[in-house]
C-alpha cells in the first residue's frame, strides 16, 4: 500500500482536530461521564463510516450541485448543532440527580455525523489526495474506510475520555456548568469555522 503512513497522519490531523464530533463527544463525557457516552460515541463512529461511503461514491457532490440545496443542508445541520449545544449546555453536573438525566444517544451520534460538515470535508480531501491501492479503486476505497475507521474509533475515544477527566476534577456545579456551557460554545464555533471552509 502507497503512501499508507501519509495517509495515517493526515487522517489523524483531519479526525484528530477540533469539530463538531469531537467537541460533542468531550462536552458528552463532561456532562455524562465515559460509560453514558459510548452509545453516542458508537454511533458517531457509525456514521463516519457512512459519510465515508457517501463521500467516495459522489453522492455528497451531487445532491451539493442541486440549485438550492446547499442552504438547506446547511440550515438542517446548524438547526441540529443548536439542539444539541443546547443539550450539552443545559445538562446537570455529573451527580446523582444528573444520573437521571438522557445522554444523547446512538442514533444522535449517528446523526451528527452525517450532518456534519467537517466530516464531509475532510473525508473529501482525504479520498481525493491520497491513493493506498493503484488500479483498483474498490480496493483503494475499501482500505482506505478500514483505515480510518481505525483511526475516527481511537480519536473519538480520547475527546470522549478528555471530556470526562475534565468532570472529575471539577466536581463543583458551578464549574461543571461552566464546563458543559464552553463545550457548548465551541461546538457551535466549530460549525461555524467548518461551513466557512
């Protein structure tokens, strides 16, 4: 395989950085502690892989190209960053009280996914700039969803486990709360950075 370590390193730059999925899964481990976020977590992972496969097969350039589209993807996919900073944002400190309170959920994850924007762009760039398997594209597409499937599993761990180290050093509500509302506030910056790329 071609160019395989490049393509690790670029696709942990891309996963890795600061967005929408990794920002929600920190802010999710904040709010709701490691073990009440793996669902989510799972599926996030989920749904990048179908972003995956939507990106390699055109899909996403041609619904894009639709007169009219784009302002429509873009207003659903900020309309449900906003219900979900808003969640994070309002979520009790990780106590007994906010035991009780629903963590998103595996179809939430899912859905982040495919309506994030990041996740599109970066999936673009890494499909069009690299090549793993010459002279065989199902084979180059496959490698390359395996690979960085890899890679979006391990990133999503560590935002998701960040989040929830932050919580149990800071077990004051009053901190916590600040926590849950800055995670909040940069989910919502982090769309808006990515839709200006």
């Amino acid at each position: 395989m071609e160019g395989l370590l490049s393509f690790i390193l670029a696709g942990l730059a891309l996963a890795g950085s600061p967005g929408p999925a990794t920002l929600s899964l920190a802010a999710t481990g904040a709010a709701f502690g490691t073990r009440r976020g793996l669902g989510y977590m799972t599926g996030i992972n989920l749904g990048m892989v179908g972003v995956m496969a939507i990106t390699a097969s055109g899909v996403v350039g041609l619904l894009l190209a639709l007169p009219g589209a784009t302002p429509v993807v873009i207003g659903l996919s900020s309309a449900y960053f906003a219900y979900l900073a808003y969640r994070i944002a309002t979520a009790p400190p990780l106590t007994e009280a906010g035991e009780q309170r629903r963590q998103p959920s595996f179809l939430a994850g899912i859905a982040l996914s495919l309506v994030n924007p990041k996740g599109y762009a970066a999936m673009a760039a890494l499909f069009s700039s690299f090549v793993l398997i010459r002279h065989r594209l199902e084979l180059d597409v496959a490698a390359k969803i395996a690979v960085l499937a890899i890679i979006i599993a391990a990133v999503n761990i560590a935002w998701l486990l960040l989040g929830a180290v932050l919580t149990r050093y800071v077990q004051d509500p009053r901190s916590n709360r600040i926590i849950n509302v800055t995670f909040a506030v940069l989910l919502i910056a982090s769309v808006g950075v990515a839709l200006l790329f």
